[in-house]
C-alpha cells in the first residue's frame, strides 16, 4: 500500500469514526428528547387527572314555559300562569349534581327572547341568580323568538371547542338544535337532552332525540311546585258598555303605546296581515283594552272591531 492509500485508509477510519461519534451524539440527544418529552406527558396526565370534569346547563326558556305551562295548567299563553325561574333552576342544578356526581357546574345559560333584547324585570331577576347568564334573542310582533337558536349553538360550540365543558345538559326540543347537538360532539363533549312530558305525543323533534348522547324527562310532579296559573281578572258586566268611540280611542291609545315601546320596526311586522291581526297580538289588545277600560269585551264582537279599527287607523297613520 503506497502513501496515498495509507492517508486515504487513515482519513476514512477518521470519518468513520466522526459518523459513529455524530450517530451517539445524535442518539444521545433523542433519548433525552424522548425521556423529557415523556416526563412532560406524565406530568399533564397527572394534572388532567387532578382536574374534575366540567358541565353546563342549557335552558330554552320559550320551550320550558310552553311545555310546563301546557302540563301544568293546560295552556301555553305565558299571561296564564307564573313560572318560578330560581326554583326550577335550582331543580335542574341539583339533578345534574346527582347525574354528573364528579363533575363541577361550570353555569346556567338561560336562553329567551325580549323586544330589541332588552331584559325585562323577571329577566333581570334571573340575570341576578348565581351561576346563571342569561341570553336575550329578539322577540318580533308575534311574539316568536328569533335568534335563540344560534345562541344555543354558538355557546355550545365555543364551550366545547375550548375544553370548558366535558358534559352539557340541553333543556330544549326544537329541531333546529341539532346542529348544535353535532357541533359540541365534534369537539368531544356528551350531550344529554332534558326535556318536560307531554300530555300526548311528543315536544321534542325526533331528529334531536335521535342525535343526543342521552335523553330524560321531568314528569308533573317535577314540575308543578314551578308554575301556578294566574288568577283570572274578572270585571263588572252589570256596568255600562263603553261607546265604539270609547273602545275605538282605547285601540289608537294601546297601539301608540306600543309603537313607543315595540319601536316601529315590529309593528310594521304587522302591516301585510291589515285587518286581521295575529292571535296572540289580538289577545294582547283585547286583554289591555279590558285593563284600560274595565270593562269585559268577551261577548261583544262590536266593541271588538271597533277596539281593532282603532288600533289600525292608528298604526296605518305611522306608515
């Protein structure tokens, strides 16, 4: 072997023994990655498992009071009956403590609908409870919630999204809140459906039912210490029927009070159906034309279309 192979030998031997020195070094530096890495995962898991799992409690306000006030007293008009808020919240709190025993509250979201979204008394009461929020949709002239839905969703989502919530109890039947159902499942959060029994059939759609992790029911006997139908007010018919031009005034006055506090845009609403009004805007008119006049109307079919003549001739003024 000449000169030149001998330093080509001793530079290869050389290189050869950088790549093994490299390939140590190399090795040396993955196991330590792989021995802090998996220390890292044994100190998360030990965290994860430290830390309780979470639920939220989804209210349909417009569904409880329709469902417990059909149960209950018979009738969906919520001018029919009182529906204690805090105590049917405080219900529903303690059924999931006994459902999610090791689970913590993360809070009530307690969805119904306003005029411009603007509380009212009862629902500022419920806004004051602890560990509730309320969240307001818009409710137009024939008092349809409107956006409650989305809400539903949005929240469900983000809570999911964000690992807030592990369990979500949804107090709702509506069948639009399936996508929110799927939503907060693809996120891995369970979702168990609470709903109020029906007289007959069903009042929850069936494609909700179908989505959820679990469904229950709150029976009557859940439910009646909660509601408890108004008393009916009652007037004097043995006194003078007022004048149509009384009634009439009385239909302008009601319906320049509501313009005032409704604004514009939810009366215009109820232009297209002009004579006719819907039927629960027509029950409001008949029972505040009642209030302001003292006197029943129920029987007097007369009085009534004067009261509606002048609640239109008022409103068609304004457009």
């Amino acid at each position: 072997m000449n000169d030149a192979e001998i330093r080509d030998s001793h530079d290869a031997e050389i290189r050869r023994r950088d790549d093994a020195e490299i390939r140590r070094r190399d090795d040396a530096e993955i196991r330590d990655r792989l021995d802090r890495t998996n220390e890292l995962l044994q100190r998360v898991l030990a965290e994860v498992s430290k830390t309780p799992s979470t639920h939220a409690i989804f209210v349909d306000a417009g569904y409880v009071y329709a469902a417990a006030g059909l149960l209950v007293t018979g009738t969906e008009d919520r001018r029919s009956f009182d529906l204690d808020a805090e105590g049917l919240i405080e219900a529903f709190i303690d059924k999931a403590r006994t459902i999610f025993a090791d689970s913590r509250l993360l809070r009530v979201y307690w969805y119904d609908g306003a005029r411009r979204r603007i509380h009212t008394a009862e629902q500022q009461s419920i806004a004051e409870l602890p560990d509730v929020k309320v969240r307001l949709g818009n409710l137009n002239a024939n008092n349809q919630q409107k956006g409650v839905d989305s809400l539903i969703r949005s929240d469900l989502e983000s809570l999911a999204r964000h690992r807030a919530i592990s369990d979500a109890a949804l107090v709702g039947g509506d069948e639009d809140l399936v996508s929110a159902v799927e939503a907060a499942q693809g996120y891995g959060a369970r979702v168990h459906l609470w709903g109020i029994e029906a007289g007959e059939g069903r009042n929850q759609a069936e494609p909700l039912l179908w989505e959820v992790d679990s469904q229950r029911t709150f029976d009557l006997d859940f439910c009646r210490p909660y509601v408890t139908r108004r008393p009916v007010t009652m007037y004097e018919d043995d006194s003078p029927a007022p004048s149509r031009e009384d009634v009439r005034f009385v239909g302008a006055q009601i319906a320049a009070a509501w313009l005032a506090a409704r604004g514009r845009d939810s009366l215009a609403e109820l232009l297209p159906g002009h004579p006719y009004l819907p039927g629960s805007v027509d029950q409001d008119l008949l029972i505040e034309a009642e209030r302001l006049l003292q006197h029943s109307l129920r029987g007097h079919a007369h009085l009534r279309r004067s009261l509606r003549d002048g609640f239109w001739q008022h409103v068609q003024a304004q457009y």
